[in-house]
C-alpha cells in the first residue's frame, strides 16, 4: 500500500483497478536519410497520414453519437488540419531535404505549433493545443504505433496518466470510467475541467504517479481531497467504499436543495451566487443552479499563456459566462494579478513584498509609461459583453478613494469610445471588492461611489492580520473567524446598508458552513462561493429564523478570540441543523 498527494480537481470518491495510459516511447532517428530511403519515408508518412484520418473519422462518430455535434465539430476540424495541404507540403520537403518522416512530422507539427502561439488572431492561437493532439495522432500512425483508445478503459477502471489530451477525454464515456488521476496540470487544466464537466472524480498534478502505479493494480481515489491510495488494504478499501457511499447520498441530497430558494424560516432571501474562472466552471455549476456568478476570476484567461488574450478573445469567454447564465447577474472582476498570480506576457519587478506591492488594480492603474491599455481592452471587452445579459464589473484591491474615481472615469471613457466606434455595449453594475483593510474602514464613502461592495474575505483576513494567506509558517495566524475580520465584515455591510447598495462576499468565508448564520445576522446579501458548496450554504439558511442568525452575528463580535467565535459559530449553527 502507498499513498500519494496531488491536486483535487474533480469531487467523488472511487476506487478500481488502475488503466495505465502512457504512450509507447518512439525512437525518432536524428541520422540523415539518405537519397534511396527517401521514398520511402515519404510513403511511410503518406500512408501514416491515412492510417490518422481513418482513425479520426471513427473518433468523431462516435463522439457525434454520444456527445453532440459541437465537439465532433471540434474534431472535424482537426480532420481538415491534418488533410491540410501546407502540412503535407512542409513535412514532404523535410523528407526530401534528408529527414526521416517521424522527425519530418515532429518538427514541422512543433514549428506550426509555436506559429500558432504567436498570432495575434485568437482563434488561430487556440489551434496551438489541438495541433499538438493532431501531431501525436499523426506521428504514432506514421510509425505504425497503434496507442491504446481510452473508449476500450475496462468498465470501473481509473485512468492513470502523465496527462489527458482534448481527444483523450473526448473518448471518455462518463458511466464507463471510474475516474481519473494525472501528473500534470492544475485544477484549471484541461483534464480538471473535463473531469469535472463530466462529473468524474479525478486528481490532477500527481507527481510520481506512473512511476508509483502499475496497470491493473487497485487504486483508491478522492477528487474532494486530492488523495490516492495505491494497493489499498481491507481498512482502506472500507473506509473509500464508505467515503464514496457517503459523497454519493450527499450529493443526491445537495442536488435536490438547488431548485429551492435560499429563503430563512420566516422569509428572507439572499442571493447564493458561484466563484468562477473559465466559461466551463459556468456551465459546470448549472445543476447547482445559482443565482449569478458572485466572482468570475477573469485572471485565468491571461496565465499559462505568453501573450495576453485579445479584446475579441475576452469579449468571447465573457459574453459566453452572461449567456450561459441566461439574465442571472454576472460579476467580472477584472484583471486581478501580482502576489501569488503571476502572467507571463506581463513583465512584474522584483519587489520585497509582492502582497504589499504592484497587485491588482494597481499593476492596471499604476503604470511607469502611463499605458492601461491592460485595463481599458479588457473593459472594452466587458462592455460588449454586458450587451449579452446582466455583467456587472468589479475592481480588485482596492485601497483609497481617489482610485474608485479614477477608474470611473476610465469606464466613463471607455464606453464613449466604444459609442463613437458605433459598437453594441451593455449597461453595467460598477463595484469594488472590499479586501483591504483600509478600504473596509472608509466603506460609508467609497459606498456612495459605487453600486454594490464584495467582501474579500480572503484578502481581508491576511491584511488585517498581517498574515501572508499562502504561508505554511504563519498559517496559526490567518484566521478569517478572527473578531477582528468580523468587525470590518460587520463595518461594511453596514456601509452598505446606509447607502443602499447590495454587499456581497466572494472569498472563502461566504462558502464555511460555520460563517454562513453569522454573516446572514450581519445583513449580507449574497454569498458567492464553489459550486459545490452551495447546497451546503443553502441548507443553513433555509434551516434558520432572521433572530437566530442576528444572535450569531452578535456572538462571533463579542468573541475575544478566533477560536472563541468559531464555536459561537459552530453551535449556532449545529442548533438550526438539529446536530448535537
Ligand atoms: C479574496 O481575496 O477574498 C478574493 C475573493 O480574491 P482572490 O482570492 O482571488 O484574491
Ligand atoms: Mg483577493
């Protein structure tokens, strides 16, 4: 029995005989072909290249059949890219110029590949990944490899790998496969968010793992934990099959709470909003069925990649969020980057304290050469999107005043040239996240700025307490049930109230079952969090009277401690669900 950690990516719990997909090691020869060999690496590739579109034809029926017309639309296109004239042009002339096909395919496929990554167009630059899939197809049929098609996984069976491909997943049938755990990526990389559109259990950035697993042996898997347990004993075993037999009622349960308000015993509603970061975690959270999306972290259209996302390319991700939530209100925060979250195509000094430093609205606003391009092309992007459905905009970080005013007007000026270019643009909500300290203390004027506040909780509690929130040592520290984190949540929604503007929170806090009593007795009026969490949030609510949350409220201030008003938290809160 071994145990190995990565990165929760998927919820469920499963356990199964591991289906260990690794490609078959190539030997591509460096050597020169020479002239009498090169008809017949021309032929090997010609016939590799029918041998790929054969097996392309037959991945995009089935998908068509069991996954609709858009994503085989997905591969018919890559069909075209690898039929395409230039390629077989490019990879020819390689052969003819004295290398050998495999080498001829890969470098021709790897120069295309960055080509891609360089353009300006954005649809041609997402081509770069499907290229990189059409590569691989196209190199292992020239060398008359076959590599194992994941529609052949054994029935239960968890899929080990070193990463899952848009054509690896696109295989996957749902109720076949019992899950999947790979080496590579985060929880916003392709397989995290495909394993949790298909709602499969799965673990991501598991590193080690194809040295640790072998195919067939039993592995036990938790998506909500990141954990895997290879060869599991009896006890083990047991204690997954009573963990999935768990998550499984639960969910059931949860799912059932989604249709109902989020309405108190005697009638109040508040508003459970969703955290996002891709149009995909919008559609995924739809059975979940919240009331907007609180927070859409538009940061994760600009990492991982080397140049920044175009105006149309942004207009595109934010207009299909709006859509996809059909007239439920949406809460773009703009570029929130710096600290922990760096950008490639955005060049960041050295600095002492990169929490304390050019983060946020400040790397957008505060620029030596003046230019907030940045800023600007993505609020022209959001304001075109606001056309499609209800998008609110949110500036991140905030610490005076004076920025609010200024960003104002750069919205103010925006739309006036998005106007004088005759483009369609929508109205919007303006607001400002609440996650510095100094921002919460002046919340009665920067309330009669703007027309709604979302509480960071999570920066709010590591400014306040002086506690970098990614720091092992100084985790003791980062308490977000400390009173003092409650005074200011308190001095806010009071802001707000005064001023008539609806308060919000999207850090963590909104989604800790212990909070939600405390918060709702403070006044808040949405609480945006993980899609998961919702049902769990929900159901606190929906259990309580107005005056029972108020008496949380009123306990978690008076508290001395973090620990102290956690357990005022907690007991209120197991006293409205009937936990002992
Ligand atoms: C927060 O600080 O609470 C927040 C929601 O923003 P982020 O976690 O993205 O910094
Ligand atoms: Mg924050």
């Amino acid at each position: 029995m071994a145990a190995l950690k990565g990165i929760a990516a998927s919820p469920g719990v499963i356990a199964g005989p591991a289906f260990v997909y690794t490609l078959p090691r190539l030997d591509i020869s460096e050597e020169p072909v020479t002239a009498d060999r090169r008809d017949a690496e021309a032929a090997a590739f010609l016939a590799g290249r029918l041998r790929a579109r054969d097996g392309l034809c037959v991945l995009i029926e089935k998908v068509r059949a069991e996954k609709g017309d858009d994503l085989a639309g997905v591969f018919e296109g890559h069909l075209e890219i690898l039929m395409d004239d230039d390629l077989e042009f490019q990879i020819l002339a390689q052969i003819e110029a004295g290398r050998s096909a495999l080498a001829a395919v890969r470098d021709v496929v790897d120069a295309q590949r960055k080509e891609f990554l360089e353009l300006e167009d954005e649809y041609l630059r997402e081509r770069a990944d499907d290229l990189a899939d059409i590569g691989r197809r196209l190199i292992y049929a020239t060398a008359s490899v076959d590599f194992v098609s994941l529609a052949t996984v054994p029935e239960g069976a968890i899929i080990v790998a070193r990463d899952l491909t848009p054509s690896d997943t696109a295989q996957i049938t749902p109720g076949r496969v019992g899950g999947f755990a790979v080496e590579t990526g985060g929880r916003t990389s392709h397989s995290a968010i495909m394993a949790r559109t298909l709602e499969l259990p799965a673990v991501v950035g598991c590193a080690g793992l194809l040295d640790a697993v072998e195919d067939g042996v039993m592995i036990a898997l938790d998506g909500r934990s990141g954990d895997i347990v290879i060869d599991p004993d009896d006890a083990v075993t047991a204690d997954y099959a009573a963990r999935r037999k768990a998550y499984l009622a639960d969910r059931e349960a949860m799912l059932t709470l989604a249709t109902l308000p989020a309405t108190t015993t005697d009638g109040t509603t508040v508003l459970l909003g969703v955290n996002i970061g891709t149009p995909a975690d919008a559609l995924a959270s739809l059975p979940w069925n919240p009331d907007g999306v609180g927070l859409y972290r538009s940061e994760f259209l600009f990492m991982d990649r080397p140049t920044l996302p175009s105006e149309d390319e942004q207009f595109k991700a934010y207009a299909t969020v709006v859509k996809a939530m059909k007239g439920k209100s949406v809460i773009l925060r703009t570029l929130d980057i710096g600290g922990d979250k760096p950008v490639a195509a955005i060049r960041f000094p050295e600095e002492d304290n990169p929490f304390l430093g050019w983060r946020g609205i400040r790397m957008c606003l505060y620029r030596e050469d003046g230019n907030q391009d940045i800023l600007r092309t993505q609020l022209r992007a959001a304001l075109r999107a606001a056309a499609e459905g209800d998008l609110w905009i949110m500036y991140p970080m905030i610490s005076a005043l004076e920025e609010v005013e200024q960003l104002k007007v750069i919205q103010d000026e925006t739309k006036e040239a998005l106007s004088r270019e005759g483009r369609r643009f929508g109205d919007v909500k303006t607001g400002i996240m609440i996650e510095t300290p100094g921002a919460a203390l002046i919340a009665d004027k920067l309330a009669k700025l703007v027309d709604f506040f979302s509480i960071g909780s999570n920066d709010l509690t590591q400014y306040t307490l002086a506690a970098d929130r990614g720091n092992e040592r100084v985790s003791r520290c980062y308490q977000p049930f400390h009173p003092a984190v409650w005074r200011l949540i308190a001095l806010v929604i009071d802001a707000g109230k005064a001023a008539d503007i609806p308060v919000g929170m999207c850090g963590e806090l909104a989604g800790i079952e212990e909070a939600a009593l405390p918060l709702l007795g403070l006044g808040l009026d949405e609480f945006s969090m993980g899609a998961q969490s919702l049902p769990r949030i929900k159901r606190i609510i929906r259990a309580t009277t107005m005056g029972k949350a108020r008496a949380a409220a009123q306990g978690i201030l008076a508290a001395s401690t973090a620990a102290e008003a956690f357990r005022v938290a907690e007991t209120a809160m197991n006293g409205v669900l009937g936990r002992p």
